[in-house]
C-alpha cells in the first residue's frame, strides 16, 4: 500500500450517521470484512433507533478525504456509557467519577453489540493513505470533547493504521472453532477424546429421546414463522436473565431480514414439533458468527447442540474457515472451540489516569496469557491430532505487553 505525498489535499471529517456516506462507497471499502460491517447492518442499527443519542450509541463515522473521494471510513460512536461493547472499563469510568471528572462522553470505534474482531479502519487495497493518519485522527478526535478514544475488537492491520506511540493495547480472551478440511461433522468428532466424543453423542441421544429436532433457515426460508420464534425466543431469555427484552428491537432484525437473509442462519428446535428454542447466525465468506439464542423451555444440553454443535455441522457443510460463537465462556472449549487472543486499543486524555490504567494492563496481561495458555491445555482434541492445531490469533500480547508509554517508567 502505498502512502500519499503529504502535500496532497486530504482531510478527515466526521459524520453523525452513516447514510452521509452512503452505502455504495461503505460498502466499496468494506468490501471482505465480514456482515457486521456491511452498510445495512450498521445502518440497520441507526434506522431502527438501536444506535443513537438516546440509546447512549451516538453515531461519529470517520471518513478520510483525498480532495473530494472518500478514500478510508471507520465506524465510531460517541458513548454515554460502556454496554454492548465487551472491552469492561467501568473501572475507570468510576476511577474519573471519584476524581470529579467526567469518563463520559467516550469516543469508540467498534460494531455495536457485537464483539467479533474485525477491520475498524476501512479501505481498499489500492487506497493511498497518508503516511501520518494515525496522528491526523488523533489530532481530529481532540476536537470533540470527549475523555478517551478506543477501538475494540480491531484486527492488526487497522491497528496499525490508527495506534501512534503511547496508546495503549488490551488483550481479552474468546474460543473459536477452525475448519481443518472436516469431510462432516463425524469426521470432526473423531479429533475429540474417546470420552468427549461419547460426551457430544450422548447429547443428542438424550436430545432425540424427547423428540427435538432441528431445522437450518437461511436467505428465503427464513419466514414469517421462524423469524417470529427467533424474536419470541430472543425476549423472553433475555427478559429472564437481564429484566429487560434487549438491547435490540423487533424492527432491527426484520431490516436484516429484509437485507441481509442470505447472509443469515437461524436455527430452529422442536420438541414433538413444537417450537422450543432458537439460535441466530450470521456467516459470509469469512465464517460463521453466533449471536443471539432463545429458549422458551429449559431443556439440558439444548444450548449446546443449537447454537454450537449445529453451528459447526452449518459451517462444515459450507466449508467456512471459522465459527465465532460469541464472546467469554469456558464451557465452549470442550466443545472444540480453541482459545484466541482479541486486541483493542485505548488513550485517555488525562495524561495521570493514562498512565494509571497503563499500569493496570501492565499486570492484567500476564493473567490473560495464562488463561490461554490453561484453555489450550483443556482441549478435548486427542493426541493425534493436537499437533496438527494451529490456533489463529488477532494478536499475541508477549510481544507487545510494555505499552509504549510504560517503558519510560520502568526502572
């Protein structure tokens, strides 16, 4: 990629929803980097009021100009309060509070509700990028009065387009499943342990034993009925573990259905055909992401096999290279899916309270690295197979745990 003589006539500029760039050119230059970020999802959000300033997920797009062309875009937002991100900095927003200071507004780069790591900073790869853009940004993020700029969940290369000396990185943990060429899902049991394969069929023994079943809906077959079980689900599990019916609204999902059903899976469970839970997917070229599950029974083992098991026998069957299924949860491993390192990135304004929470991830990381090192040894895959593991990580925190502004500190 090659990086634009400075005198050249660029310019970043921000924009309060994400109809001001406009679908073509958003989805031009997302174009490979997964649904969450095509433009009808992101626009989805703002249309149906899921993202705006009432909602405390105020929409701040970035998009960088070469005189008159729109050459990169980041999705931002500016924040009142830190839900449906899943990077946890309600620590610091108290240590700002104790102090008389205000944590809130934030400024975020992330895909709201949705911690899947991906492209933050968005351009083609014949984009020509000034070579400072990463101070350009930082230099247009301090005019808006805000306490601190993140962006979550970020793959390497966006990161190294947006991180200048001294921001801060922070590691987190999640488990994915890697396609290594199964022919079918008995072909990936046969990697388990004799024990945990016995574990996963007598699962679906139990299951069949009481007559649940279940059905895979994508693009068209996602119907009135199925669509209206998945929102029926969705409510009433999150109304019994939340006291509320979501943070997503019944108007959200019927706009992904009207524009994006082909890049959406549900599943559907039925017990003596009637209707018991439900799982949403989304899945593109790049793999299969798990979302959002439901049940309106409690029956044992029926989250594993619906927004698990069934999501690898989906991804198989389309020969994807992942299965995200959402973030946190160690019960996930012994149900193959292999720990990966996540990476966002921070700068707080205050230079004190910088230092202070650098000095926190200074001692956080060495327990993150242990955690993965202790999930990859809880693996169910047998001998045979461990070798041939290659976990994928976003990131690996050994090489980068001294954040730039700490090395001054050392002694």
């Amino acid at each position: 990629m090659k990086a634009v003589n400075k005198s050249m006539n660029y310019k970043i500029v921000f924009v309060n929803a994400i109809a001001d760039i406009g679908k073509v050119c958003w989805d031009e230059l997302a174009k490979g980097s997964g649904p969450f970020l095509r433009y009808d999802f992101l626009n989805g959000l703002e249309e149906t009021a899921c993202c705006n300033v009432s909602s405390g997920w105020q929409p701040q797009h970035v998009k960088v100009m070469l005189d008159d062309v729109v050459i990169a875009v980041m999705p931002g937002y500016l924040k009142t309060h830190s839900y449906g991100e899943y990077v946890f900095d309600h620590e610091w927003a108290n240590a700002y509070h104790q102090h008389g200071l205000d944590y809130y507004p934030k400024w975020v780069s992330a895909v709201p509700f949705t911690p899947v790591t991906g492209e933050r900073f968005l351009c083609n790869d014949e984009t020509t990028l000034p070579e400072d853009i990463h101070q350009q940004l930082v230099t247009a993020l301090e005019q808006h009065d805000v306490s601190s700029y993140h962006c979550l969940f970020a793959d390497t290369d966006s990161i190294s387009h947006v991180k200048p000396a001294g921001w801060l990185s922070r590691f987190s943990v999640q488990f994915q499943w890697h396609n290594y060429n199964y022919i079918d899902f008995d072909d990936f049991q046969q990697r388990f342990t004799s024990r945990k394969r016995k574990d996963v069929r007598k699962l679906y023994g139990k299951l069949s034993d009481k007559n649940i079943a279940f059905e895979h809906a994508t693009g068209e077959a996602i119907d009135d009925d199925t669509m209206a079980l998945f929102l029926r689900c969705y409510k009433a599990t999150y109304l019994k573990r939340s006291g509320h019916t979501g943070y997503l609204n019944d108007a959200f999902f019927h706009h992904l259905r009207l524009t994006m059903s082909d890049n959406m899976l549900i599943v559907s469970a039925k017990m003596d055909d009637k209707p018991v839970a439900s799982a949403l997917f989304f899945f593109d070229e790049s793999g299969l992401y798990g979302r959002y599950w439901g049940a309106l029974h409690a029956v044992d083992g029926l989250h594993f096999a619906c927004c698990y098991f069934e999501g690898i026998k989906f991804a198989i069957d389309k020969g994807l290279p992942l299965f995200n299924p959402g973030t946190q949860g160690e019960h996930k491993i012994l149900r193959g899916f292999e720990p990966v390192y996540c990476q966002s990135i921070h700068r707080l304004r205050e230079p004190a309270f910088h230092d202070a929470v650098a000095h926190f991830l200074r001692k956080e990381t060495p327990y993150i690295t242990s955690y993965f090192n202790q999930a990859q040894d809880a693996l169910p895959f047998n001998e045979a197979f461990t070798p041939l593991l290659k976990t994928k990580s976003v990131c690996h925190p050994d090489a980068n745990t001294i954040n730039d502004n700490e090395k001054e500190n050392e002694i």
